[in-house]
C-alpha cells in the first residue's frame, strides 16, 4: 500500500487538490473586504481557525468535486473489469489512493494554518491551543468530502456527478448560512462550515467540535466501506445512522450555545490608566498618548474618569447595550474600525476617544432612526464641548445626516451661551444619562428634559 501511496502521490491530483484547496483559502481570506477588523484571520489564534473553517463554503465543494472526478477514473480508463480480477481486496487497492487524497487535503490545511499563523504570531501575544480542534476538524471534512464524492461515483457512473455534486453542496451551503437559531441552525453544524467569527473573545466549544470531529470521521468510513465492499454495502450506511442519531442530539441550536467566552482574552491588563484585554494588549503603544490626552481633556467635567478601559464586545453590538460606570472611558476597538486603518493618526484616536464625552453609542444594530439622530446630536456636542469647536463625529455620522448636524448645533449655541459651570454640569449630566443608557442625553444637554 505504500508503494501505491506514493504513485498517487506523484502521478494522480490529490497534491493538486490540496495546493488549490490551499491557494483558493489563501486567496479568498486576503481578498475578502469583511474581515479586516478585530475577528481578522491574521490577528488571533481562534478566528484564523473559524475563517479557515468558514471557506470551506467553496472549498468542501471543491473537494467532493475532484473525489466524484477520482471515483469515475477506473470506468473511464475501462479497467474496473481487470482490478476486479485479482485476488487482492478491494478495500486494500483503494486504500492507497484515499490515503493519497486525504494527505494532500491534509496538507493543504496546514499551508493555511501555516501562513495564517505566522501572521497570528506577529500580531499578538495571546497563544492558546483552543483552536487547534476546530482546525483539525476542518482538515477532517474535506478528507470526508473527498471520500463521499469518490464514493457517490461508485454508485452513479456519470461525468455529470462531478459539477453536480460541487454545485449542489456550494447551494446547500449558502441557504445553510441563513440559519442562526433552532432546528435549522443545529443541522446547519453537520456542514462543514463555521459561522463567521463575531468575536476575538470566543472561540467554537469543545462539544461541537467534538461532535462534529464524530461526524466527520463516520461520513468518511461509511464513503471507504461503500468503496471498498463490493457487496453488502448497505452496512456502509450503519457509521452514518449511528453517528447521526449520538450528534444531532448534542449539537446547539444557537450561535450563543456553540461558542464559549475565552477568559483569557478579555481579561484587562491595567497600565498607566490605559486598561486593554489580553487578546489586544499590543495595541497599547499606539493607544496610550491618546489615552493620556483623551483624560486630561475630560478632567474638566467636575466627575472626570480615571482611565480607559476596553470592553471585551464583539464587533458588531446587534443589541442595545447595558449601563456602564462613569469612572472609566469605555472603548470597544472596532465601533471606529480601529483594525481597519493600520495605524489611525493620535489626534483621530483621541477624537474616537472623546466621542460623547468617553461614553460608547447605547444602540444596536436595529434601531429607530430618530434616535440614532438624537443621540449622535448629543454626543457630537458633548466631545466638542471638550475641544472647543464644534465638529462631526468621525466615523458616527454616516447614519444620522444632515438633521443631527442641524440638531447638534442648535445644541452647541444653546449650551454655549449658559455660564461656564452650567455648561460642565449640562455635559456631566448627559455623560451620565449617556453612560447609563438612561434618559435622552439631547435633552438633557439642552435643558428640555
């Protein structure tokens, strides 16, 4: 078998297939517009294993293609009839190409761990091995996905399965991402995909990678029985019903329940009144002079904050935020897109900072578009209180238009014209209805509450 291993190595597709399984991941990760934010494939350990896990949307299809194109290679060449005269088990002469397959596959998984993983080592400190099981999960469905196609042409002998079989799964899959809750969402994990990683504080649990890794490995062994016995391949069936019936009882139904906080990575490392989570503590040289300014400008409020402290949030905050304390400056990375622009100038990270006093936004993802426009108004006027001239938002602006620009200045003329004590207590005061996410802090700068 070694012998055969080694010419379908050098002779047949399965380095090919690993080396575009690897070029199309590669590709795709760099490409792709979406990720360049904190959850990025080449900033921490555990989203560079879910991205990866993630293309396989395209790159699973590929793999059952090319194992369908495999399967239909004895019926092409026109010598099924002469193998199936020796004496030697068929179990045994196919085992050598499966084993070719799965390296190559195999080995296209660790080109992509590999370059994503030097560009993880460089970005960050923060090294764990909990993302290991869902990497090797990965490596183990395109192995299956190989295997099942080979196994499919066995039983339809047509040059039609090959795209069929490719564009079919590549179908399933994309209707499978709309599924986040319930029934739908646990048998969307029997796929070989991940959902996208919304988080550098949570990593996939062991459970679902466990029960996946079950999966995985039974649709592998029932694709080699079906290969490998000629007869009485209805028990190439049993490793899938079996595995199916221990799996889909232990799979979440949520993305919540699949995926655990890594307490590691939003643990706050305190410095210089500068707290930052682990998973980002090497953003500390770049943020600490923005920092110190942001505090010293907000010294003026007669109860300033002390320090600036990240909140370990995932990127997009889909629901409106709780209260947070008043002592601190509490910052979440990505609501300025700080991953986006490597590096944002000091003076643009304070204005970030500044924004509404040191108070983050209260909305969600869905929310009613008057109050987006009342609350980027108010928080607009409160930062520029701290500056001194009346200015835009950055990076806030975009949804609330012209009407909380007319909003905010109607505010700034009114404040500014109350005596200057009366103007800190007025942005005191909305800084806290801010932080609270209590109360309208438009009114409360204006005096109309």
């Amino acid at each position: 078998m070694r012998r055969v291993l080694g010419i379908e190595l050098r002779r047949g597709s399965a380095l090919l297939l690993g080396a575009a399984v690897a070029l199309l991941v590669v590709g795709l990760l760099d490409w792709a517009p979406s990720i360049k934010n904190s959850t990025a494939w080449t900033r921490q350990w555990s989203t560079m294993a879910e991205w990866a896990r993630f293309m396989l949307v395209f790159a699973w299809p590929l793999a059952l293609g090319v194992g369908a194109l495999q399967g239909l290679r004895e019926r092409r060449s026109g010598v099924g009839e002469l193998f199936s005269s020796t004496p030697r088990p068929r179990a045994h002469r196919v085992a050598g190409t499966f084993g070719a397959l799965a390296v190559g596959l195999v080995g296209g998984c660790a080109v992509v761990l590999v370059v994503g993983g030097a560009q993880v080592a460089s970005a960050t400190d923060h090294l764990h091995w909990r993302w290991v099981p869902a990497a090797l999960v990965g490596a183990l469905a395109l192995v299956a996905a190989a295997w099942l196609g080979w196994a499919l042409a066995q039983l339809v002998a047509s040059p039609l399965l090959p795209p069929v079989l490719a564009v079919g799964a590549m179908v399933l899959m994309a209707f499978a991402q709309g599924a986040d809750t319930g029934e739908a969402f646990r048998w969307a994990l029997l796929l070989p995909f991940l959902p996208q990683p919304e988080s550098a504080f949570t990593s996939v649990t062991g459970t679902v990678s466990a029960v996946q890794a079950l999966w995985w490995a039974a649709l592998a062994a029932s694709a080699f029985l079906v290969v490998g016995l000629l007869r009485r391949r209805w028990v190439a069936v049993l490793p899938v019903l079996l595995a199916g019936a221990v799996a889909v009882p232990l799979l979440p139904t949520s993305e919540q329940e699949a995926r655990r906080v890594d307490p590691v990575a939003a643990e706050l490392v305190c410095a210089d009144g500068l707290c930052l989570t682990r998973a980002h503590e090497d953003e500390r040289a770049a943020l600490a002079g923005p920092a110190r300014e942001a505090l010293r400008r907000l010294a003026g409020l007669p109860s300033p904050p002390t320090s600036v402290r990240e909140v370990a949030a995932p990127v997009y905050q889909r629901q409106p935020r709780g209260p947070e304390s008043t002592d601190a400056v509490w910052v979440a990375l990505d609501e300025f897109t700080y991953f986006r622009r490597d590096p944002l100038p000091a003076d643009r990270l304070v204005r970030y900072l500044l924004a509404g006093a040191g108070t983050r936004t209260c909305l969600g993802v869905r929310h009613e578009q008057e109050d987006a426009v009342r609350e980027t108004a108010a928080r607009a006027v409160m930062s520029s209180w701290l500056t001194g001239r009346l200015e835009e938002l950055p990076g806030y602006q975009a949804g609330a238009g012209d009407e909380a620009d007319a909003l905010a200045a109607s505010a700034w003329d009114a404040l500014r014209a109350l005596p200057g004590a009366e103007q800190a207590a007025r942005v005191q005061a909305a800084r806290d209805a801010q932080s609270a996410c209590s109360g309208d802090a438009y009114a409360v700068l204006t005096g109309t509450s």
